[in-house]
C-alpha cells in the first residue's frame, strides 16, 4: 500500500527530464569555479572539448529514459537511464582527448574550487579511508594484507590511515599539486600510470575509490588492475550509488555530472564484476564493494554485460529518484537531518554504519 502511494504521488508530481537545473546552477560555486565553468562553456561551444556517442555497457541502444539535460554545474549534458539494465550513463561525452585536457586543466578548479584548500580536501577523505579498514577488518581479512595500492589517489587522503596501521602504500595520480601533499606526508605517492610501474600480482590490496564511474572502458581499466592484484587478493571500489543520491545531495540533478561516464548501482555493479570473474565479499548501496581475485583468474574482454537479474530494475531507480525530489519538496526535515548526519560523520563524530552481508 505504501509503495502504491509513493508511486501514485512521486509519479504524477515529477517528470524527466528533471528541470530543476535548468535555470541557474544548483549548487553554490566560488569565483574560482565560476570561472572554470565560464571556460569550460568556451570550450565546449569552440568545439575544443568534442563530444561522442557514449553507448550503455549492456549493448542495448535506445529505450531509454532522459533523466536530466544540465548536469550539477548547469552543463548541457544528458543523463539516460537504459531501460534493459538499470545504468544511467551521461551520452554524448567528452572524446578521450578531451577528457584528458579537462582533467588536466578544469576538473579540479570546477569540483573543489582554489586549489589551495587541499587540507580541507585532505581532511574529508580520512573517514573513507578509515570505513575502508573497518570494512577489511570486519570481514576479518585486513590481517592478509601487508601492501595497499591506490589508482587515482589524490593527496592520499584514503591511504594515509592504511599507513598509520603500518601497511606499505603506494598511489597513482596526475595532480601533482594534490600528490605532494601526501608525500608530505611521507607516502610513496607517483604521478602518472600505475600500469608499467607496477609488477603483475603484485597487490594485496587495490583501491579505486569514486575513479570507476569516470572510465570511458570499465571493463578494460578494471582488467588491467586485476592483473597487478595478487591471487586471493583483494579489490575494493567505491563508487557514488545512483541508490544513494539522497545521502549526498538535496536534488537529484546536483548528483549528475558530465565526467561521470556511467552511473551506477549495486545490483548492476554485481553483475559487473561477477562477470569479470570475481568473488563479492561485500557490497552495499553507497556502492562500495570488496572482491576478491579467485586462483586461476585470467582476464576477461567482454563487450556487453548484462543478467536477466536486471530486467525491471531500471523501475527501482526511476522511482527512487521520484521519491527523492519529493521528500526534498515535501519533508525537508528529513534532509536536513541527513546533512547534519553525513557533516558528523565527516568530522568524525558518527561512525559509518557498517552491515556484513554473509
Ligand atoms: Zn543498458
């Protein structure tokens, strides 16, 4: 009955594509961001950042459901829901040249503003690197692991508390702004690819934290670090979950945004990488994920991936994102607990509930 009328209600009151967005952005941008956005406008109407086609990783064409057109900066970009697999992906994108030059010169400035608040860039990635060691230590496998590589590091802000408990760490990234910060800090943190610097199966543990959802090939990028992650060791993801926007952002739209290649969720995420051969130790909607790589494991170049597990699944996300906007509308209280929630737990006052499925 209940879901009867939250369907009844959250369908009839919003439609897609969302248009909260579409006037002004949504969140509240510095003059530093103000002017990366204003260049990153340029650019895409001078046609120096190019779009192309981005297809769904199930192979399916069209049949699809246009969440929003502006992105959280306001960006024209589209976000499309595959009704035969669940994933949101954003189509078209930018080119592979382009994505590179946008990393390289805009992404930071538009995302966090002055580059010079990294300590409180820092400072917010500690507690996701503490919930990763309560994760391993609940699942009672952080004692198997001696070394810990993060590809897309950052300042290291994630492996800093894998080095306090005494594991070795090591990360990749191409911020070196962002990377000096951490080896400040004296951690082995590279600039560049971790693929020629690192030894195959040379891991015991391997990070991907919110890099995922910006690949352009998942299933490539993934089977290359599962080459360097040793046999029976660990691989742990996280990425933002379509499942959880409700957690992070007051509406839908501020979630979307252009360099998210493909948004996902934890049901299309276990076909994922049960396809790419792996063992899910632990998942949970936020997404965060730890697998692990079974003995005898061997690459896998799969084009599309998809389970008839996801047929209709894409209902559970049009109708959580319905719901969402209309608790935002109808019940702010709600979300205003939420973001004093996440705040605490951010500062460390709250610890992240932790469930271990068995
Ligand atoms: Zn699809």
């Amino acid at each position: 009955m209940i879901n009867y009328i939250e369907k009844y209600f959250c369908g009839s009151q919003f439609s897609f594509p969302l248009q909260e967005a579409c006037s002004k952005a949504n969140i509240s941008l510095d003059a530093h961001q103000l002017k990366a956005l204003k260049r990153i406008r340029e650019k895409i109407t001078n046609k120096t950042y190019k779009m192309v086609p981005n297809f769904c990783l199930c192979g399916h064409k069209g049949n699809e459901i246009i969440i929003t057109e502006k992105d959280r900066f306001n960006l024209s970009f589209d976000f499309k829901l595959c009704k035969k697999c669940s994933l949101i992906r954003t189509d078209p994108v930018f080119d592979h040249r382009s994505l590179l030059d946008f990393y390289r010169d805009d992404f930071s400035l538009l995302h966090r503003g002055k580059v010079d608040a990294i300590d409180k860039h820092f400072l917010k990635m500690l507690p996701r690197g503490e919930s990763f060691i309560c994760l391993l230590k609940e699942l009672s496998i952080i004692d198997n692991i001696e070394n810990v590589l993060e590809v897309g590091c950052s300042a290291g802000g994630n492996l800093y508390p894998f080095s306090e408990i005494g594991k070795k760490v090591e990360g990749y990234d191409y911020d070196l702004y962002y990377l000096q910060y951490g080896r400040s800090l004296g951690m082995n943190l590279n600039e560049g690819d971790f693929y020629e610097n690192i030894k195959l199966e040379s891991q015991d543990l391997v990070i991907l934290s919110h890099v995922l959802e910006h690949f352009i090939d998942p299933v490539k990028e993934v089977n290359k670090i599962l080459e360097k992650v040793k046999e029976h060791g660990y691989f742990l993801v996280e990425v933002p979950g379509v499942l959880d926007i409700h957690r992070s952002v007051i509406y839908p739209e501020q979630y979307f945004q252009n360099d998210h290649i493909y948004s996902f969720n934890e049901e299309y995420l276990k076909v994922f990488f049960a396809r790419l051969g792996l063992k899910i130790l632990y998942s949970d909607e936020v997404c965060r994920f730890i697998l692990e790589k079974p003995r005898g494991w061997k690459s896998v170049q799969i084009k599309n991936i998809y389970s008839d597990s996801l047929f209709k699944k894409y209902e559970v996300v049009e109708q959580y994102i319905k719901k969402t906007c209309f608790l935002n509308k109808y019940f702010p209280i709600k979300n205003i607990k939420r973001k004093i929630g996440s705040f605490l737990r951010r500062k460390g006052v709250l610890k992240w509930k932790i469930k271990i499925k068995k």
